[in-house]
C-alpha cells in the first residue's frame, strides 16, 4: 500500500530512527567514557555482541545520512557544514582530552560523502536503483575489512591486501591507516561510503512516496525531536559528559 505522502512534510521514521541510533551512541560514549577515565571494570562492553550494536547503530545512522541527501536542498552547504564541525571535533579533542584525539570522524565521514554525493548526483541518477542498491551493499560487506588489510565478507577476510598501501601516514580518510594511526572516532570512506550510497539510492522511492504509509507516521514524538537535532546532540553531548563526569571526580575527591 502507498501513502499519500506530502513532499513538504517530514518522513517521520527517519527522525525516529535517527533519534533512536543517536541516543544509542550517546549512551555508548558515556559508558566509554566511565571505562577510560575511572577505575571501572566492564568486560561486556567490550564483547562481540556490543560491538556489533555500535556498528548497526552508526551504519543505521549513515544510511539515513544518505536518504537525507535526497531532501536536501543545499547538499554542498550540508557537506561543508558536517566537515566544519568535524574539523571542531578535532580541535576538542586535541585539546581537552587529547589522549582520545579524533583525526576522522563520522562527522568528517558525513561531509565528505555529502559533497561526494552532491559531486556524482547527475551521473548516479541514470543508474538504476534496482541495479545499484544489491551492488553497493556487496561492496560494503567486501570491504568492511578494508582498514584492517583484507577483503572478505563482513568479518571473515578472504583476500589480504598489500601492506604497502597502508604505510602512508596521510592516507586514513580513504581507510588506509598504518600501525601509528589513532582515532577515538573512526569512520573511514571504505567501507561506509557504500553504505551512505545505498541510503541516497533508498531516498528516491522514500521521497516518491512509495513506501507504505507506517513510514510517513508519527509513532514518537521524542525520538522525532531527537532526529531533527542529531547534529547538536552529537556536537554538544561528548562535552556534556565529560563536565559530567569531570564534576562528579571533584565531588568524589573532595568528599
């Protein structure tokens, strides 16, 4: 069944995902953070299970980045603007706490795909959805090892890749980092890229109206506020948490 959907108003279940997948790495971080800086032992966090969240979570997030494309009516402003900010995670990070520095995160992942995608609109556009969309996501599970030296499917590598390419100390955007390379927060171009690709190609029938009318409806009006501020809630909230966690170590010492 299609919906009636109206171009001037919101695709509610993005937000609500959007929503849904920030809170989730808000909560992450913060626990992150408990485990870096205090006295607290917490193996689970660091199990596969955990880690497999995280990444659902962020891939979830990066690919309604890519359908948000679709809305857009400044890409390039829009790419810009996440790379600017990026650039002040850097700065923060270096900063504040630069035993956590962020040299390429997923705010700088986002600007680059965006103006990427602003880039190759025209020739993405007379590519067929049907055709791409299979194609982008067995580049992304292929590639998914890609900064750790292999091919292969998701995290089973196949084919190793030659250590040469990865020796370089500039060349950590593409996913190509060498043994020194540290980044509190990584989300290099491969293999994210793919996924941020299929979400642009999704947008088109989202935005089309063809998606059944659960899609177009309100069912939180929290996460949908939340989805609607997921840049601030990502630029603000590391600075939240550790004034947080900075006064309740005051507190403790003095007490």
């Amino acid at each position: 069944m299609q919906s009636a959907y109206n171009k001037k108003h919101r695709i509610f279940l993005l937000d609500e995902i959007r929503g849904f997948s920030i809170l989730c790495m808000v909560v992450y971080h913060g626990v992150y953070n408990l485990l870096t800086f205090f006295p607290i032992s917490f193996p689970f966090f660091y199990s596969p299970l955990v880690i497999f969240l995280r990444d659902l979570f962020a891939g979830m997030f990066i690919l309604i980045s890519g359908v948000s494309c679709r809305f857009s009516r400044n890409n390039p402003k829009r790419g810009l603007l996440c790379l600017l900010f990026g650039m002040v995670m850097t700065a923060g990070s270096l900063l504040f706490v630069p035993e956590l520095p962020i040299y390429f995160g997923i705010l700088h992942f986002l600007g680059c795909a965006i103006l990427l995608f602003a880039l190759l609109q025209k020739a993405l556009d007379h590519l067929s959805i049907a055709v791409m969309l299979p194609i982008l996501c067995v580049l992304f599970a292929l590639s998914w090892n890609f900064p750790h030296r292999s091919l292969g499917f998701f995290s089973y590598p196949i084919i190793p890749l030659s250590e040469s390419w990865y020796r370089s100390p500039y060349l950590f955007p593409i996913g190509l980092k060498n043994d020194f390379f540290y980044s509190a927060d990584y989300f290099p171009i491969i293999p994210w890229i793919f996924l941020f690709l299929a979400g642009t190609y999704l947008g088109v029938p989202l935005k089309r109206g063809s998606f059944p009318v659960f899609f177009y409806q309100l069912h939180s009006r929290f996460l949908s506020f939340v989805g609607r501020h997921t840049l601030w809630i990502y630029l603000l909230h590391q600075p939240l948490l550790f004034g947080g966690m900075w006064l309740v170590d005051c507190i403790i010492a003095n007490s």
